[in-house]
C-alpha cells in the first residue's frame, strides 16, 4: 500500500473537473440523467454531490483540523443536499461550478504548505471517529475516482441490453448485474 503523498493527491485532484467535462459536457440528456435504480444518482447528481464536497466538506474540514481547536469535530455532511438544491441547473452551469471550485480549493490546499506533522493531526468525524487529516485527503481522492467509476458504470447500463451477446465480455454491465442480485438479464 502507498503511502499518502500530498503531491500526487493534487494531481489526481486536479483532473477530476477535467475528465467529467470532456465526459459528460453536451450529451443529450437521457446519458447524464439516467440512474441505476431506486435511490440511485445519476451523473448530473453527482457532480451536484461533488459541488457540495467542494463547499461543505473537504476544505472546510481541512480547516477545523489546521485550527487545532480545543474539541476539534467535523459537523455532519448532508450528502443529499444537491437533490433539492440543482433543480433547475443545467449539466454546464454544475460542471463549470465544479471546475471552478476545485481550483480555488486546489489553490487553497497547497497554500496551507502542509507538513507530515500536520498531516497527522485529528479531528472527530461524526460517524467514523478520529480521523486525520492525511485519511481526510486520501479519502478526498479516492471519492472522485469512486464518483468517476459510478458514473462510467451508470452510462454503461445505458446500453446494457444492446450489446447482446458481448455482454458476457463487458466487466462493468457484469458487475452490475452482481450488484444487483442478477446474474443476467435486464439492466435497470
């Protein structure tokens, strides 16, 4: 296992608003809107998800662990929020919103000038306990690609049933059928 490299972390980071415009800008609409189910976001929701990370999570919380405070806790993440809040928005306006946030966050980030020290420090996260700031972003990473991966898993369903027979061939439409107690057959 790797060890977190903040470095590297950037580079990743940096990319994400990239891969999902050059993905998803100016697709008709069924592609970024169709879900895998009940419960289930689609693409434009999770760049909505990736937006409130950007405000309410990520540099937010870098900042309560830098601060050193007496208690230092994180507050809970609704992260649902974006299901109400871009009604109305378009893939274009989330998708240049992103990009722009995870600049300045970016800018933010390697301003701070981090120190392995620093990385070690903790807050208490609701829900997991202590965590530090090196798992806080190591995690940060490993959500976007998590994100990037539902959402090429998503868009493949889309064609899950036209590709016949190669089915048996295509990984991700396989591994959704697991996922969703199928062996075969329709995808949602």
């Amino acid at each position: 296992m790797r060890r977190f490299q903040l470095d590297e972390a950037v580079g990743v980071l940096e990319r994400t608003p990239a891969v999902l415009t050059a993905l998803l800008r100016d697709l008709p609409g069924g592609w970024v809107t169709g879900n895998e189910g009940p419960g289930t976001w689609s693409p434009f929701d999770v760049v909505g998800h990736l937006i409130d990370g950007e405000e309410e999570d990520w540099i937010p919380r870098t900042r309560i662990i830098l601060a050193r405070g007496d208690d230092p806790h994180f507050e809970s993440f609704d992260r649902t929020r974006h299901l109400t809040r871009n009604r109305g928005e378009t893939l274009g306006t989330l998708l240049d919103r992103f990009t722009s946030l995870r600049a300045a966050n970016l800018r933010t980030l390697v301003g701070f000038g981090l120190s392995e020290e620093q990385l070690s420090w903790t807050a208490k996260h609701p829900e997991l306990g202590r965590v530090t700031l090196r798992q806080h972003l190591a995690t940060w990473v490993t959500h976007d690609l998590d994100h990037i991966v539902q959402i090429g898993r998503t868009m493949a369903r889309r064609y899950g049933e036209a590709v016949g027979p190669w089915r048996e061939f295509i990984r991700v439409l396989r591994e959704a059928d697991l996922d969703s107690g199928r062996t075969g057959g329709s995808v949602g």
